[in-house]
C-alpha cells in the first residue's frame, strides 16, 4: 500500500502541534516506504538557550531504542560464524550462567538476569560480564520474561567480542551503519560530538505516579527498582548529556544518532531495502519468543529476538498499538519517548527522537498522535 499525501499531511500536523501544546523543544521524524523516505522534518533548538537550531542532522540519545540494532549485530555476528538464535549461549559463552538458554532466550529477556547482585559499573564490561557470570537468575528458564533494561547490553556485547573480537559497536559500524550510510552510533566518535542536543528530564503526571510500574520503580529494593540499577551508573539524565555516555558503546541505552537513521535501519529489518542483514536475521527479528506479564515492567509485552510487538487479548486485539495496526509491526521505544519501528505489511518504517523527554517507559501522546495519524486510513 502507497502512504498518502493527505496521511503524511496529518503526520505533520501532529508533529508541529506537538510544539505548541506539548512542549516540544526539538525533534525529528523519519518516515520511509518500501525504499523511499517520504518526511524527513526536524525543528525547534538543541537546547532551552536557543543556541543551535535543531535540523534532521542533530544527533540526540536515544536510549534503549538501541536495543533492536544492537540484536540485530548480535544475530549478523551469529550469521556469520553459521551458527543461529537457536544456539545455544554456552556454545558461545562458557561461563553463561543460564545452562541450555539460546539466543533467542537471551535476546527475549526469558533468562532471568536483570539483576545483578554484584555490584558492577557500567563502564566497566568485564566487572559487568563477571557479575552476570556470577548471578544466579531469578527465575527458571521457561517460566516467563521480564525486560533486562541495561544488562541486555553486556549480555549482548560480551557475545559479539567472542565471536568478532570487536565491540558490538563497533561491529554495527563496520557491517550495517557503513555499509547503509546510517548516522546511528553505539560509540559515537569524537568527531561527531558537537552535532548532538541537549537531553532534558520529563516532570511526573498524575498518570505516571498511578501507574504500578513507576510505583514499583520509585520504591527502594523492589525488583523493578533493582533492575533499572543494574548495572550502576548513568542513572541521571545529565550524565546522558556528557561525551563519555555518547562514545561508551552501550549497546542497551548508549545509541546515538538521527530518526532518519533509525527509520533506515528498519526499512532494512523488514527487507524493504537492500542490506547486510540476512533473511535469518530478519525472519529472527520479526519473530514472536515471549510474551505475557512481564516481571520487570509490570504490564503485558511481547518479545521478538530484541524487538518488541504489541501485546494482544483474549480474542486478539492489541492492548496497544505502538507499533501501530498491523500484525507483525516491531520496534522498540527509548526513555522519556524516541521510538523506532518497521512494519513488513505495509513496508513502512517510522522513527522520531526528541530531546525534551517523559517520564515514560513508552511512548508518549506526542509520539502516539503521529502513528495513529500514519495509520489512520489502514
């Protein structure tokens, strides 16, 4: 199906009205169809000082809208060494203390290890690999999924070291954001540095403060709270605005780059474009591996090898729609609301970033507006 003027037309209202309504500082949006990209628009400023314009250039954190470019190395690393997400980690990974996970386990958050009871920084991947490697799981293999928010990136990382002998990031560089032209970096170089904006903390509504999840993760020793702390360090919105958090390569919230990047990345995740990702590759990252409640997040998910899908009921309508109406649409939202996603039906990728966060763990009204808007006539 072709997107229409008039539904792209619609897209850009709600962008603009975020800003007169939302508060809105700067922000991008990337829209891409079967190859072509149909919005590129960015506006507003850097920073609340006024002092750089935003463009569709400007590089911001997108925190763990990473998440889905880095399983998608992960898997391209596996590729290429013949093996699959069906392989066992321990294959890979000696000292994986989950015996008989795959991949694909790991990458669906089935293996129980967003906790770490040793304390590890995050800077720090081998005092980060070591804690996983000493961490009983905290729960059975095959009984359920919770989000790993930040250990997902050494148990990632450590991975593609073993099999490339390069950091994850730097893999991503070499065999999909080269060969792609994607300003997406999870290690951004210094070079780079002065395109990025200024991230700004989001404020709590009544909503958030009612919802079990924030409850749980502003209370000191529940599992959600200890999950978000594990590993320690870049718990604080400044440090996200500091270059060491940029140029670190954190393969769970470190990524750094342009919503027309993103929105690329997944026109190649859902073989609209030519590209380095094999059909296993994608077939893996399309695919459903755990769904349900989810222990960390405290509400219904759904995981493919890295990405997620939108939850459904009963009878079989989705709970949400993030990722819009289709069936088979896949993504993953970031901190405070930059979201990425493709969609294999219709050929459509979409993606927007912004520096003027919410205090949400999913995407927002600012960002929600749009995709119902690119949906609408679907």
């Amino acid at each position: 199906m072709a997107v229409s003027p008039s539904v792209l037309g619609k897209v850009l209202d709600c962008f603009e009205r975020n800003f007169r309504d939302r508060g809105e500082l700067g922000a991008s949006i990337s829209i891409w169809w079967d190859g072509m990209e149909l919005i590129s628009h960015g506006h507003g400023w850097c920073e609340r000082e006024q002092l750089r314009p935003w463009t569709v250039e400007t590089l911001v954190p997108v925190y763990s809208a990473t998440k889905v470019p880095a399983a998608a190395t992960l898997l391209l690393a596996l590729d290429h060494h013949g093996l699959s997400a069906q392989t066992p980690v321990r294959e890979v990974w000696s000292k994986f203390p989950v015996a008989g996970a795959t991949f694909s386990q790991l990458l669906s958050h089935q293996c129980g290890l967003a906790i770490l009871d040793q304390p590890a920084n995050v800077f720090e991947h081998d005092e980060v690999v070591s804690a996983i490697e000493a961490q009983a799981p905290a729960w059975n293999l095959g009984e359920g999924h919770g989000y790993h928010p930040r250990t997902f990136g050494a148990l990632t990382d450590e991975v593609v070291r073993r099999l490339t002998g390069r950091t994850l990031g730097r893999y991503w560089c070499d065999k999909i954001a080269d060969p792609l032209g994607l300003d997406f970096w999870i290690g951004l170089p210094e070079s780079e540095w002065p395109r990025v904006a200024r991230l700004y903390p989001g404020k709590a509504s009544k909503d958030d403060l009612a919802d079990a999840f924030y409850q749980q993760l502003t209370t000191a020793g529940t599992f959600t709270r200890r999950a978000f702390a594990s590993p320690r360090g870049l718990h604080a919105i400044h440090e996200m605005n500091e270059s060491r958090a940029w140029a670190a390569g954190l393969p769970a919230l470190g990524g750094v780059g342009t919503a027309s990047a993103i929105a690329k990345f997944y026109q190649a995740a859902i073989g609209a474009i030519d590209s380095p990702l094999s059909s296993a590759v994608r077939l893996a990252l399309a695919s459903i591996q755990s769904s349900g409640e989810d222990r960390v997040l405290l509400r219904p998910t759904v995981f493919t090898c890295g990405a997620q899908q939108d939850p459904r009921d009963e009878s079989g309508v989705k709970i949400r729609q993030i990722y819009g109406s289709s069936d088979s649409a896949f993504g993953h939202p970031g901190a405070g609301g930059s979201h990425g996603f493709g969609d294999p039906e219709t050929g459509i990728s979409f993606a927007y970033v912004m520096n003027q966060m919410d205090l949400s763990v999913m995407p927002g009204a600012k960002c929600m507006e749009m995709v119902g808007a690119l949906f609408s006539e679907i």
